[in-house]
C-alpha cells in the first residue's frame, strides 16, 4: 500500500473511528486501526467486536493494499506532523513508513488478515431517516439509560418500528425518556431493537445535522450507513420492559415553564447539594415556583422564578441531574411540567413529541 494524503483529512478519518478503540483489550488486533487504500479513497475501520466503525477519506492512491497501525499512536504522530501531506508507505511485513515534510517515522503494524471483518447483510429491515432528525431523538432520550451492567436489557435505547413512526426511549427505572417522530417503512417492517450505549454515543459523536441516513436491522445486528460512514453494532437481547406501564395517565396540573431559566436556576440551587443529599424541592405556589436546596453541614439555596400558576400549592423533591438533563436537550422556549403531589412522579413535555417521566425523591 502506498498513498498521499493531506494531513487534515486522516486526522478527520481518524477522529471518527478511534474512539471505538479499547486501549485496554487483550487482542493487539483490536488496539489498531485498519487502513485499506483503494481508487482514490483512504478506508479506515476500528472495532471493539461489539460496534464496528467505518469512515472513509479522499486520498491520492499509487498502490492499492491495506494493513493496521495501533490507533493512538498513529493518530498523535499525524496530529504532530509539521507538513501539510503525508505520505504512507507499507511493505509485504506490514511495517509502515510515515513521510511528512523532514518528518520520518517507522511503525510496526500487524497484518489486515487479522482483523476482524466487518458484519455484512445480505438481508434485513431497512428504514430511511433524516440524519438530524434521528440525531436529535436520540440526544433527547439517551442520557435516561441505565448505566448498571446488572440490568444489561437497559443499558441502551429502544428503538420501536411500528405504527408508521419511530418511538426511541431510555430508561434505568428512576427516570424515562421517550421521542416520537412519523417514519415511512414497508408493511411487515415492524421491529423492537435495543441499540447498546456505546453505540449511541458513537451516533451522536458522527452524525450530521443533515442527510439521509440508511438502517438496516436484523435480529442479532444493526447497522446505520451515512455519509462517509458505517456504524455496525450488536443488538442487545432481551425484551424491553413496558415502558407505557410508567406513564402517568394523567396529571393533576400542567405547569408552563421557561426552560432555560428552569435550567439556570436548577443547576445554581444544585451547588448546594452533596453525593450524600441530592435532591432539589420545587415548591409550586401562587405564580411562582420556588427551587429549594437545604443541606446540613452545607448550607442552602433559594432561587424563585415567576409562573402562571393558581392551583393548590405542591412540593415535591427530585434529583437535579435528572431534572437538568431533559432541559439541556430540548430546543423549545417552554416546557411543561406536569405535577400532582410529592409521591407522584413529575412528567416534562414540549411542543414536539417527546416525554419524560421521572421519580420524586422523598422530602424529609
């Protein structure tokens, strides 16, 4: 293999693939970063075995081959060339020689032979989205997932095909994040997938604010095709547990907010609180919400932001991070919270098909 390059563009490639690198896995393999040259494009692929990547960038081909070099190191002598093209060159021993200006360097790869190919699909359900649009539900619901590995089957988002639209929602039993946005997809395409975490992450780092996006799903594996890129990642089994189950079918007041001083407001009476005591009160009164941290041995904060508001009055306790992570996501001026008492859970909604429902914390 022999190619041209400019420096920005393998740095690009690159930025969009390594993170998937496990700098702690046992298999050296699974350490480096695949680097194939063909026609006039420079293929890069990285895998954990769980999500495989793949990006590719415009490079001046003079032989076509391919090999791997280990991903960080490749990518910190790239970032530090001083010259404006690089040239890469690797022999029949996969030892490569990185030219840059009055730059010289050698590293030792390991054959391409080794490493693991990437899923291919000969058949499966495929769904057309919008890239930004998909992007924008999954940044809407993915921070609800569950993060304890002992309950695998929420350590991830469901992605519901069904009834002419795509429900994506996240939950870890304390809080839930659900989107909806109307899909055209053939008859006899419905399908449930729990897309993995890390797989999310991967999507919400890549994808563009514009363009088509390609799904295609089996059982076992999905895969999201855009742009330059190929995300491929292994479903998580299981069955989702019901989510309608935890909605609230009703609320005694429905509460307009404005978000950002709802946000504001939240994260300053947050500095008062401790890992030991993490909730914040929300006393709805008489056009006003007050947001109340008492802290013992820390101290208090008070903040207080005008509403519309003339029923009873309510106080109920959540935890801040919960209720700021909603507000950070939605684009909208107002948002609205629906309340009924201190033992209910709170629901947050918007003018765009989304829902979250979330768990009061007890007020002592």
């Amino acid at each position: 293999m022999k190619l041209k390059i400019k420096k920005e563009a393998i740095l690009d490639g690159l930025q969009k693939v390594q993170s998937i690198v496990n700098p702690r896995t046992t298999l050296p393999i699974l350490s480096n970063i695949l680097l194939r040259a063909e026609k006039d494009r420079l293929w890069l692929s990285a895998t954990d075995l769980e999500v495989s990547v793949r990006a590719s960038v415009e490079a001046e081909v003079l032989k076509e081959g391919g090999s791997t070099l280990h991903a960080r190191r490749a990518f910190s002598i790239f970032r530090e060339l001083s010259g404006p093209e690089i040239t890469i060159e690797t022999d029949d021993k996969d030892v490569a020689v990185i030219k840059s200006g009055s730059s010289y360097f050698k590293m030792v790869g390991i054959s391409e032979d080794d490493f693991p190919p990437l899923p291919k699909f000969s058949e499966g359900n495929t769904y057309t989205l919008d890239q930004g649009a998909f992007k924008s539900m999954i940044q809407k619901t993915s921070y609800a997932a569950s993060t304890d590995e002992t309950r695998q089957v929420l350590n991830g988002a469901l992605m519901t095909f069904r009834d002419d639209k795509l429900t994506v929602v996240a939950t870890d039993g304390r809080r839930l994040a659900l989107v909806e946005q109307e899909v055209e997809f053939p008859s006899g395409s419905e399908m449930d997938l729990i897309v993995p975490s890390k797989t999310i992450n991967e999507l919400i780092r890549t994808l563009g604010e514009s363009g088509t996006l390609k799904i295609i799903a089996t059982d076992k594996q999905i895969a999201f095709d855009f742009g330059d890129m190929l995300v491929v990642s292994r479903l998580i089994e299981g069955t989702y547990p019901n989510f309608r189950q935890v909605i609230p079918a009703s609320s005694d007041q429905r509460v307009p907010v404005e978000r950002e001083s709802l946000l504001a407001a939240v994260r300053r009476a947050a500095l008062m609180t401790t890992d030991q005591s993490r909730s914040v009160r929300l006393n709805f009164l008489k056009n006003k919400l007050e947001i109340i941290t008492e802290t013992p041995d820390i101290g208090e904060a008070r903040e207080t932001l005008p509403i519309k508001y003339s029923a009873k009055d309510i106080s109920v306790a959540f935890n801040p991070e919960f209720l700021m992570d909603p507000l950070r996501t939605l684009e909208s001026d107002e948002i609205f919270m629906e309340i009924t008492d201190e033992l209910s859970p709170g629901v947050i909604k918007s003018d765009v098909p989304f829902l979250y429902v979330l768990m009061p914390m007890r007020i002592s």
